[in-house]
C-alpha cells in the first residue's frame, strides 16, 4: 500500500476532488437505491451499495494506471483508438441493448462478465484526444478548411453520427466541445461558423429522414422533439413526471436538507440513483449540499485550467482541456436538468451516480489529466535536483 501511494503523481487537488466525490457518493446512491429494491423489487440495498464500491475501486484503478502513462503516447493511442471505437458504435447501432427502460439503444453487454458498456462515452474521450492531437500538430501553422476536412472533421463527422441515432444529447454536447477546442486550439473562427451550419444541415436532413422512414430510427426523433414540447409547455408527461418530482425533492429539501437517506421523492423517481440524483441530494443536505457539490465542480474546474497551463507543451494543454471540460460540463447539465433548467438529457452526475460507463470514463479521464499533471512535477523535481547538483560558483557566475 505504501508503493502504491508513493507512486501517486499529479495534482493532489484533483485527487482530493475525485476521493471526496467518490465517497460522498456512496450516501446518495445507498439512499437512492431503495427505490429499485423497494419500489421495483430489483436486488438488495447492500448489494447496489457493494456494486457501486466495486465499480469506484475499478475507477480509481483506472486512475492510477493511466496517470502513470506519459501523456505523449496518448496520440498514437487515439490513432489506434479510433477504427475500434467505430466498430463498437456500429455494432451497438445494429445490436444495442435498453437498460432501465430507456428507449435508446446505446448500450452493448460484455460478454461472459455480465456488464453494460454505452461506447459513446468512450468515443467522446478518442474523438476529443484525436482533435487535440491534430490542432497540436498544426500550431504555427496556416489553417486551411480544405486541408482540414480529411484529418479533422471526416473523423468527427463519422462519429457524431453514429452516436446521433440513439444518444442526441451526447451528440450535441460532443459537437459543441469539439468546437471549444478548436476554437482554444486557434483553429479559425469563420470556419468553424461553417462547420455549425453543416451540422445544421446534417442534423435537418436525419430529422426529414426520419420522419420520413420512421421504422429507420423508432421514436428517437418524436422523443427530442417531445421532450423539447414537454419543456417548453409543461405538457404531463412521463418525463414531466421526473421533472416535476425532482423539484418536490429539491423544494422538500430547504435550506438543510431532511438528512442522510430521509428522501421520499426517491420512491417516486425512477432514475433517482442516476440522472437525477442531484434532487436527492438536494432533498437530503439541502441548498447547503447542493451548493457544496456546485463549489466542488467548479474547484475541480479550476485546477483542470491550472494543469493545462502549466502544461509543457501544446498537446498537453490541449488533451487536458479536451478531457477535463466535459467532466464539468456534464456536471452542470445534470444539476440544471434537475431544476429545470433544461430539458431531460439522461446525463449522469460524473463520480456521483451510479453506473459503470459513466464513473470508467470519467475516471479515464482524470487519470489523462494527472498524466499529464504529473509530467510537469517531473520536470519540477528535476529542475529541483540540477540546481541542488550545481556548484554554487556556476550558479552566482549565471546570475552575474
């Protein structure tokens, strides 16, 4: 145990942050999952409460083993990412699987071990590494759309679309984060407005085409549109139902809160350990926890933008920035789904809801960022060490 902690690189904020969520996290899910033991008659509340500690133990595993690969080899990896994560998005398109009683069919099981995996998430991670590698690699350089179009948008055009069938809001946050980083990777901005108008067009023409063909994606399209209806109105519909209990949760709650595992709304939420575990949290610590998990974020913002610029190099800063942001993006869209502030996206609360794909890949991607926050403590360490080993003459001669 003492090998593995002396091991641990990277900054230690950002380590604080992912074991102060990781373990917080184990009172709302406890609390939340009562309601499928309970109400849907699904398993014990001992053994989700054991599931979900096996499923952090594998995260933080996940953290420690990818921090400990320099940061660099990330761009031959999403090279070698990319044709397999197509085939996983492919192959979930033909042979997906509902979970929870989603209409989606984002998710694939894993054969022999019995686990659900949703590629799309994984696909987020390669698609953003791989524009950072490729916006890296044309610093200093001139930008021209035509020379772009193969390299860069080829590769995010084909991933977008095989995510869009059955996940729109992954989509659409994906399409939206990978223009931030080109925009931060200084790719030019009138190009970038075209690109926002071909996505337009590319997303009219599936909307016609399905509407058009509506066995080629079964009630994928009537659902953005319902659920963009049901916001806007306030129809009463199944959706509406959650919204409308998260906020019973969040006004039940107060200021402090009913206490640790007293919700009641959580009987009434059917994804009350997942996309909207924010109410619950809400309803039992109040606008007291609910602010704290808000500063929590915003603290792990903070040290994601420090590490990026202390990055030594135009990747690093770049990969943390593409991997790090959607952290904290997603974050805030599952609290603003909770108090209606947006439409039901099925976002999860990263390192917080229950859930294997979510906290794996989340996790992949903390442990990017200490990868390469810890290249920049090397480099310290070793500064460190050559001005310890200089002869102090050498270093007043330097200084005259």
């Amino acid at each position: 145990m003492q090998e593995i902690f002396k091991n641990i690189k990277g900054d230690k904020a950002i380590w604080a942050v992912v074991a102060l969520l990781a373990l917080f996290s184990f009172l709302p899910v406890y609390s939340a999952s009562t309601n499928l033991v309970y109400v849907v008659g699904s398993g014990t509340t001992f053994g989700y409460l054991l599931k979900h500690g096996f499923l952090l133990l594998l995260g933080l595993g996940i953290i420690y083993a990818i921090h400990q690969i320099p940061y660099n080899y990330f761009k031959g990896l999403s090279i070698i990412a990319m044709p397999i994560t197509i085939l996983l998005l492919v192959y979930t398109l033909a042979q997906g699987t509902t979970i929870g009683g989603a209409n989606a069919s984002r998710w694939i099981q894993v054969p022999f071990v019995g686990i659900s995996f949703q590629p799309s998430t994984l696909a987020s991670i390669v698609l953003l590494t791989h524009v950072a590698r490729y916006l890296s690699k044309m610093k200093n350089q001139t930008i021209r759309f035509k020379d772009s179009i193969l390299p860069l948008w080829i590769p995010v055009f084909v991933f977008l679309v095989l995510i869009l069938p059955a996940n729109f809001s992954t989509t659409a946050i994906l399409f939206f984060m990978v223009l931030v980083l080109c925009f931060l990777g200084g790719y030019p901005w009138k190009y970038l407005m075209a690109v926002v108008g071909a996505g337009v067009v590319v997303l009219s023409m599936f909307v016609l085409t399905a509407k058009a063909f509506p066995g080629l994606f079964p009630n994928r399209v009537d659902t953005w549109i319902n659920r963009v209806e049901n916001f806007a109105d306030g129809k009463d519909t199944g959706e509406d139902y959650q919204i409308e209990r998260a906020k019973i949760a969040i006004a039940t709650g107060g200021v402090v809160g009913v206490g640790a595992g007293k919700s009641i709304m959580k009987n009434f939420l059917p994804q009350s350990s997942s996309d909207f575990i924010y109410a619950i949290i809400v309803e039992e610590y109040g606008l007291v926890g609910g602010f704290v998990i808000i500063a929590i974020y915003l603290l792990l913002l903070f040290r994601i933008i420090i590490v990026a610029h202390k990055a030594n190099s135009t990747f690093g800063k770049l990969l943390v920035i593409a991997v790090g942001l959607p952290i904290v993006f997603q974050a805030f869209i599952n609290m603003a789904v909770a108090v209606e502030l947006l439409p039901v996206t099925g976002q999860t609360l990263p390192l917080i809801s229950s859930g294997g794909t979510s906290i794996w890949m989340t996790c992949l991607a903390i442990g990017i960022i200490l990868s390469v926050s810890s290249k920049r403590q090397e480099e310290l360490e070793l500064e460190e060490q050559d001005i310890d080993n200089q002869n102090p003459l050498d270093i007043l001669s330097e200084q005259l």
